[in-house]
C-alpha cells in the first residue's frame, strides 16, 4: 500500500493530466499483481479496467486531465496547469520495430515529466499509423500539420519516407526527427531534418581494418539487390575496400523475395568458385534465411567466414532460436549502447508494461531504434520547455533539439550537423543463440575493454565449425583451382614483351615477358590454374581471334601482343588497354657538327647577311658628314660600314650616332635582330634536346614490323605517304637499321619502341607519337566474366603505379620525351617576310629623307653649277635659231 500511497503523494506534489492516469493505474495493476498473485490473463484485464473506470470517475474531481482530452485544464483557482506541445508520430505500427518505438517514445516522456515536475510544458505524442507506406506516411503527416498542429514529427522508416517528410518539415517549418533511416547524402539539404543513425563511414573503416589485421587479401560481398535505403553506406564499404587493397573478387545480389531455391543456387557457385570470405550487407529478414541455405550447403563449418554489418546486426534480436543457431561463428559490428543501471531498470519495465503478443515472446529487450527513440523523446520534452521561453523565436525548437547535450540510455547524447551519429562499435561473436564481445571499434582503432582506451587487441574469435584458427580465405579453393587455357602468342621477336618456350622432354609452355607478368598480375586474385599453349600460326592475329571463336572448347583467352581492333572484337572480348595506346617514330641522334647552321634556312641566311651589310650603308650613309667615326680612308670607311652592320647582331656597337634618321634605322634593324636571334636560339635548343628530323617519307625509307597489319595500315595512310618500306623482324634488326641509316625512322607501336629505347637509351630517342591504335588488351571468350575482373584489376594496377614498375623491370626507361611534328623545324624566309618588310620600308624611307634633306642643302648649289650653264646654253641655241628665222624672211 506504500507503492500507492507514494504515487497520490506525488499527485499532491505536482504531476498533472496522463501521467498521473497511466503512472498510477500501472502501479495499482502491479500491486494487485504481487499482492494477490493474479495470473490469469481475463482477471488482469478485468482488474485493469475497473481501475480505470475508478480513477477516470475521481479524476475530474482532482482537477486531473483524461487522456485525449486538451492538456490546457485548469484548477480550481483558473490558473494554467502547463502548455502542450504536440509530438506526432508517423511509424508503421504494424511492424515489431514501429511498436518498440512507439513504447519506448511514451515510457520516456512520462518517465521524464516525473522527475521534471516544475516544467511547464508537457509533450504529448499523436499517433499515427503508416502501414510502411511512404505516400500514407506524408498524407499523415500533413494531417497532424493542418488539424493538429503539431509542433514535430517524428518518423520516417525508409529513406523515401524521409525525404517526404524531410521536404513537408522544410516547407511547414517544423522539425523531423527519425531514428531509423541511415545516413545519406540527399538528407543533408533538409535543414529540419534531424537524424538519429550509427556512422557509415565509421563502420566502413573498422570492418576495412578488421579483414586487414587478419591478412585477408580478398572478399566476397553478399548485399540486398534494389535496396536504396542502404546503397551509400555498401558503396562507402566498397571505397574503403578498395583504399585498402581489399579485392571485391564476386558481389551477389540476394532480393528480397528470393526463394530458398535461389539463395541456394547462388551459394552454391560461390562454394564451387572456393569463395571462403564472406562480408554481409542486407536486412535482418533477408539474414534469417541465407544462414540456414548456408548452413545445408556445409559454407557455416570449418574454413569460412562471415562478416556482418550493424544493418543486420542492430536488429538481430528479431531472430530467432533455430536462425541463431545456424549462424554460429559470425562476426558483426553493431552499433555500442554502453550497459547502464537506468538501462536494465527501463528496459524490465518495457518489458513488462508490453503485452506480449504486441511483439513476440522473442523479443526480450529494446532494440537500437527504441533506444534512440527513448533519448529523442526526452531531447524533444527538454527542448519543448527551452523554445517556449520569453524572446524564442520560431525555429527555438529546432535548435534547442540540435545543441541540447545530455546523458541518455544511448550514452552522450551531442547532436553534430543535426545527427545524432553513434560511431563507435562493439564486435560480437555469436555462439549457439547467445553473444559474445570480442571488443571495440572507433576511430582510435580496437580495443578490447568497455573505456574503449586499452589495447589493440580483440578476444579469441570463435569461428564457423567451432574453432579458433582463423580461415585462410583460399583452402578450398587452392585445391580445386579451375584451369584457364592460355594460347600465347610465340614469335619471340620481342623477348621482352613475350617469350615463350617449350620444353622438348616434357612439353610444357613456359612464357615470360611484359605481357605475361601483367597477366597473371591481374588474374592472381582469381585463383586460376594458367595453362599455355603456343600460337604457330605466324603474326596475323586475326586468325587467332578467330580460334578462339570457333574452338571454345579447346582455348579460353590469348596472351601477348595483340592490338585491340574493331573486327577482333566481332569474336572475342578484350579487356582494357595494359599498354599506351598509339604508334611511336623513333629515329638515331643527330651527332652533326654543323648543327648550328640547322635553325635557318639558307635563304634566311643569305637575307640576314644581306640587311647587316645594308644596314652599315645607309647609317654610313647618313653620319658621314656629320660624324668623324665614319670618316677616313676607303678602307676604313669600308670597315666601319661592315663592323657597324655586324655588330648589331650581339648589340656591340660603341659609335655615337649623331644624326636621328640614323638612329631611327638602327632602332628598327635591332628590333629585327632581336627577332631572329630569339627564334635562332629557340630553334637550336629545340634540336638540341629532342633532335626532330623532318620526314621526307617519298624519299626516305621507312621501317615497321614485317608483316604487322597494324603498321602496314598506319603507314598507308594519308598522314605518312610513304612509299618505301623495310620490314624488319627484332629490336636487334631495328638498331642495325637505324645505325647505318638504311632506315631514317622506324613506325611501330609503343610496345615495341620501348623495348628498342631500353635496349639502346643512348643512341635513338622518340620524335612523335600519334594515337593511332588502341593499345594492347587481353582476348577472352565472348561473355565472359574475367574481362571486367581482369579490367578492374590492369586500373588498379594502373592507378597504384605497380604498372609502371613492371614497365622498368623489362623496359629499363621511361617514354622519352615527345613534341609534334613542327617544333624544331629550320625556320624560313618565307615565316620571317613580315620582318623584313617592315624593315626594307623603313629603310627606304630613310634614304627617301636623306635625300630630301640633302637636296635643300645642296639647292643653290645646284643652281649654280648646273642649272645657270644649260640655262645659258638653251638660251644661246634659241638665239641663234632667231636670228637665222629673220635673215630667211629679209631674204
């Protein structure tokens, strides 16, 4: 009678309206329980509502509110008790987990107002059912918005639903809180969308470190197919995979309404391939029934693994006995709720307060969710008295929930960009139906102990089949390696490319080269047995493509090396390019001792000469007279017209020049010179360093391969010309050609000049490279599915720059350098026209001056001298003719 006598007292003592109701008739239902020893079902039920009845009756005279009734009641003096701030509540309460969270929301808040007595606002939560359908979900919503406005909701069961709800929050103003949908990219624009999940990336990097730290190499992926709520957090794992070198060797996509036929089949394959490593992303519900398939296919004994992601294990006590006992040896990372004394209390009384065929005599404790839920509500409850405080404005209540700090069931509750982010993860082993912590994940790394602060060490796993010895990954599957017949192609013109040989006493093909140790590079993940066999049928590789085609039976891929071309790929399947992709010309050094006269062309030469000496003339021309420096005998006036001209090459004149038109063609013939001295100097250097030959390909012949069809194309076409061809067979044969210029270039595909270049670094180099060609690829049967495994695994190599330490292993040097076809070409006359125009105008027109000047000098001068006689002298012949006219008329 103690236990009732308390709950009037703290009737007495403030609690107002449900509370009391429900808090009082449950500890009047329990007393009579322990006091009576009431176990029938139909009594407890009667007893239960006869309390009811009786409270309901003396409610209203205590001034106490009745369910459903407004929270604005009034005592018997008028004043207001508190003020309501409604919750709704949008989850499917036909599912376990809609039901757990709703409990756990409504425990919370009365639990919550019992120790907040003096608050003067209560939360009450308005239920509403979903039946886990998004668009039943929104319509609920914006009942509560428009009939019951609502002040929050809370919910949002699939990624949909949250966003439905996320963007009616974001146009109502209103906060949304859900406890159940994972993290993810397209929430992030909701600014009223507040999130409760555990940490994907957090999980991603333990699980990426779990595998590493038991030195497994590679890993099969079993996920959900067409699951989005969950798409993001699988692709964060795959990315953290792959920053760990952790191959991905086959992905299996399970639906969800797949049959135990199709799980079993795709099992099956996976057991047949020898897959042993297995990391699992997908519901609780898909989980229950892969494990048992699992466990009749014999992949739950001894030498396999499995990996659980907190998706399944943050629900697993959904599972059953029989389904947990066929799961024993699973490892799975689970989202940490540390143990506490409010815990154990809440969760008894959970228990007890719910019917149990609400959910299941399975179901013993609370799941993550209605954790989350429990802390949400009370986080909703403290920030509804903090918004409601004088000067709040309309978007108190969001931020009082996202900056409200507190110790909840979950732990430290802090939300961070509006998420309630749990990163941190307990590793449990699971034996028979129990559990077992093998310890901790954080961002710090394992730990083994609860303060998450201790060593890097976990427990012993207990692994599938009862043992303790870690799973190899490839026991199985190194016994029962599936063969791979190889056809390699065996003209050794280019051992290091390929080699291949053949034992005479046992028969056996070995091959070596580039393009072998790059294949069986790619291939090494996928645990094939290579068996060789020697292409003889020359070096016309379509005929190869074509074998392979026709006799599947007999080759399943060709190695070597095989261009990548449109009509190969009518028959078989290549996998990308392992090599760069085009052809390359390599031509010898140029080692002339002349190579200084090669920047300009001889009439380019001749010109420059030519406006030297013509620029002496003319300032010779204009200082003379006036300038002492351009006086004297012939031959030094001689001099210093060439040495003036000359020595404006390398700017080196000293004369003073007195007279400004000489200036002004000076200033114009420097600038020129600046001109083709810079270009000059660009020009050498050019040839210098890259030795570009120019390719008169109607006059010079041209090497390739013989009988490379690639080649023979290439070279037929519009952008080389050529007419004479050399074929040659071996990189030995290329050298020989090149030194005794037999050949000027050679054309080939990149392959082959790079082991020409590593073989002879310091004797021919690169002069252009045209992507031409599509490289070198791997042949495969059409549809099979090694080409986009062995794809993958030439980036990977590609992008770890383990390629291009491959390429120095057997190349010995790297591409040297490359420039186009016009970089270092002689520059001519005919480029540089402009130039010397400007410059012969600009001289004309000086001398045009001089002249000009000269003769108003010289005017009366003129006059005198020549002018005045022929004057005196047309005069005279005129006068004579006079004369002789008057004496013909007196006669």
């Amino acid at each position: 009678m103690d236990r009732v006598n308390s709950m009037f007292s703290s009737t007495r003592q403030g609690l107002v309206g449900d509370d009391i109701i429900i808090c009082v008739t449950r500890e009047l239902h329990l007393f009579f329980m322990e006091k009576h020893k009431i176990h029938n079902q139909i009594l407890q039920s009667s007893l239960l509502s006869l309390i009811l009845f009786i409270f309901s009756s003396v409610a209203p005279l205590s001034g106490i509110s009745i369910p459903g009734e407004a929270h604005q009641n009034n005592d018997v003096n008028g004043t207001s008790w508190f003020e309501e701030v409604r919750v709704g509540l949008v989850l499917d309460m036909d599912s376990v987990e809609g039901k757990i969270v709703r409990s756990s929301i409504e425990m919370a808040l009365s639990d919550f107002y019992k120790v907040n007595i003096g608050y003067k606002t209560r939360a009450s939560v308005l239920v509403r059912n979903s039946h886990g359908e998004p668009l039943l979900a929104l319509a609920a919503a914006v009942d509560l918005l428009q009939n019951e406005q609502v002040d929050a909701i809370i919910g949002g069961q699939s990624l949909l639903e949250a966003k439905l709800l996320g963007e009616l929050g974001e146009k109502a103003k209103v906060p949304v809180v859900s406890v159940h949908v994972p993290s993810s990219l397209s929430l992030k624009k909701y600014s009223h969308f507040v999130q409760a999940s555990h940490d994907p990336i957090s999980e991603a990097k333990g699980i990426s470190a779990f595998i590493r730290r038991l030195d497994w190499t590679s890993v099969v992926l079993v996920y959900e197919e067409d699951d989005d709520d969950w798409r993001e957090s699988m692709q964060l794992l795959v990315e953290h995979f792959q920053e760990n070198d952790i191959r991905i060797v086959h992905k299996s996509a399970i639906s969800v309404s797949s049959g135990e036929d199709n799980i079993m089949e795709q099992l099956q394959k996976l057991k047949a391939a020898g897959m042993k490593i297995f990391v699992t992303h997908m519901s609780q519900h898909l989980s229950s029934q892969l494990f048992p398939c699992a466990g009749n296919l014999g992949m739950m004994g001894e030498g396999y693994a499995w990996i659980l992601t907190a998706r399944t294990m943050n629900h697993l006590h959904y599972t059953d006995h029989f389904v947990k006992e066929t799961m024993e040896g699973v490892v799975g990372f689970r989202s940490y709720i540390p143990m506490s004394k409010e815990l154990y209390n809440f969760t008894l009384r959970w228990r007890r307060s719910l019917p149990m065929e609400e959910v299941g005599p399975e179901i013993n404790g609370l799941s993550i969710s209605g954790i989350w839920g429990h802390d949400v509500a009370c986080n909703l409850a403290r920030a509804a008295e903090i918004s409601r405080l004088p000067g709040s404005n309309v978007s108190a209540l969001l931020g009082a929930i996202t900056q409200s700090k507190f110790k909840g069931l979950s732990g430290d509750v802090q939300f961070v960009n509006k998420k309630l982010s749990s990163e941190k993860y307990e590793i449990v082993n699971i034996i028979g139906t129990g559990e077992r912590r093998l310890g901790f994940w954080t961002s710090h790394g394992f730990s083994n102990r609860r303060h998450l602060s201790s060593t890097n060490e976990l427990e012993t796993i207990i692994w599938p089949g009862g043992t303790s010895i870690t799973p190899k990954g490839r026991g199985l599957g190194d016994r029962r390696r599936k063969k791979l017949r190889v056809l390699v192609t065996s003209s050794n013109r280019f051992p290091r490319l390929m080699e291949v040989n053949t034992d005479p006493l046992t028969g056996v093909t070995s091959a070596k080269g580039f393009c072998i140790e790059v294949f069986e590079t790619a291939i090494s993940p996928f645990n094939y047995e290579l068996e060789y066999i020697p292409w003889r049928n020359g070096s016309n590789y379509n005929n190869l493509a074509f074998a392979i085609y026709t006799q599947k039976d007999r080759y399943d891929a060709a190695v070597g090396d095989i261009t990548i071309t449109a009509n190969r790929s009518f028959y078989v399947d290549f996998t990308m390019p392992f090599t760069d992709f085009g052809l390359g010309i390599v031509a010898p050094k140029d080692r002339s001792m002349w190579v200084f006269f090669k920047p300009l062309t001889p009439g380019l030469w001749l010109t420059s000469a030519a406006f030297f000496v013509l620029t002496g003339i003319i300032v010779w021309l204009i200082e003379r007279p006036v300038n002492t420096d351009f006086q004297g005998s012939l031959s030094q006036q001689t001099g210093m017209m060439l040495w003036f001209g000359f020595s404006t090459l390398v700017f080196a004149h000293r004369e003073s020049l007195k007279h400004n038109l000489s200036r002004f063609v000076v200033i114009i013939w420097v600038f020129a010179v600046l001109i083709l001295t810079s270009s000059y100097t660009a020009t050498l250097t050019s040839m210098m360093t890259i030795q570009q030959i120019r390719f008169k390909t109607n006059q010079n012949y041209v090497g390739h391969l013989y009988g490379s069809l690639i080649a023979k194309l290439v070279l037929d076409s519009s952008t080389f010309r050529a007419s004479r061809y050399k074929g040659l067979n071996t990189s030995d044969d290329y050298a020989r050609a090149l030194s005794n210029r037999s050949v000027s270039y050679v054309v080939d595909e990149m392959p082959y000049l790079k082991v020409l270049l590593g073989e002879n670094p310091t004797e021919f180099l690169m002069v252009k490279t045209q992507t031409t060609t599509n490289g070198f690829g791997f042949m495969f049967q059409k549809g099979s599915e090694l080409v986009h495994n062995v794809s993958r695994e030439i980036a990977n190599l590609r992008a770890s720059e383990r390629m291009n330490d491959i390429e120095k292993r057997w190349f010995r040097t790297e591409l040297p350098y490359t420039t186009e076809d016009d970089a270092s070409n002689p520059l001519t006359l005919y480029r540089f026209r402009g130039l010397f125009m400007i410059t012969g105008v600009s001289f004309s027109l000086a001398l045009a001056i001089l002249l000009i000047l000269w003769l108003q000098e010289n005017l009366q001068f003129l006059l005198n001298q020549w002018l005045r006689p022929v004057l005196v002298f047309l005069g005279t012949i005129l006068g004579r003719k006079a004369e002789n006219a008057v004496q013909m008329a007196r006669q």
